[in-house]
C-alpha cells in the first residue's frame, strides 16, 4: 500500500486542507490560526482560568499563555481576577472578541461546507461515526497502555 493511502497518512493529510483553508479565511479577518481555538472555546466557556483553556485546548499552558498574551494585546480579551480568589486569573473575552463569533464562525460552517461537497448526507453521518469510532478507539488504547 502506498504511504499517501494509509489511513493516518489520510486523516493527517485532511486536518491540514481543512486547517489552511480555515486559516486562509480566518487571514481575511487578521486573525491568527492559532487564535481560533481559543476563541472557539472562550465563545462558549467565558471566565475560564488559563489552566481550564490550555485543558480545553489540548496544549500546554506556556502555549497557552503566550497565545493569551497576543490575544490581549489584539483586544479580543482581558484578565481578570475574582474578588473572592484573588489567586487565579481568569479569561473573558472583550466586546471585540465576542463580536469576532459572528465574523468567524460562519468561514469555519463554509469549510466544513467545502469539505464535504459532493458527498451525500448519509456519506457525511456515516464519516463523523467512523471518525468517532477512531478517536474513541485511539483513546481507549492509550488509557489501555497507561494502565
């Protein structure tokens, strides 16, 4: 079997069309790829600690901060603290972080859209199943090996 027809190599090869085409969108809006996750997670879980987003993300709090870092810096959130804990910092989006959701989200719905053109919507059902299954699986064996 050729490399480029290996399952992972597919799968792989999928994340990254579907990441530079919400990238190359996500541009038009000067807004960072990096950013995108971030925003995603904050647009539902506002005020959460930076711990709580780096988990939700799936990456280490050094990426993390430097992310927030710029975010601030762009306006699309602030820091604050909670007069009943003072100890952590929690992120909250600004009124221009909020409002990125309704510029954004749509160029995300069209890249899905883009993704699976041509395909039927029995054939997409049956792709998140299959694709659950594999995460679902993949976790599974990694909690397997742990153990």
């Amino acid at each position: 079997m050729k490399a480029d027809h290996r399952l992972a190599h597919l799968v792989k090869d999928a994340r990254r069309a579907m990441e530079r085409a919400l990238q190359a969108r996500l541009a038009t809006h000067d807004v960072p790829f990096g950013h995108w996750t971030y925003l995603r997670i904050l647009w539902e879980n506002d005020g959460l600690t930076q711990r709580e987003l780096s988990a939700l993300a799936g990456v280490m709090e050094p990426t993390t901060f430097g992310a927030l870092r710029a975010m601030e810096a762009r306006g699309y959130i602030e820091r604050r603290q909670r007069p009943d804990n003072r100890r952590n910092v929690y992120i909250h989006l600004t009124r221009k972080g909020r409002a990125l959701e309704g510029k954004l989200v749509p160029l995300a719905q069209e890249v899905n859209r883009a993704a699976v053109r041509g395909m039927t919507r029995e054939e997409v059902a049956k792709l998140r199943t299959l694709l659950r299954a594999m995460v679902d699986n993949l976790d599974g064996d990694a909690q397997e090996r742990a153990a």
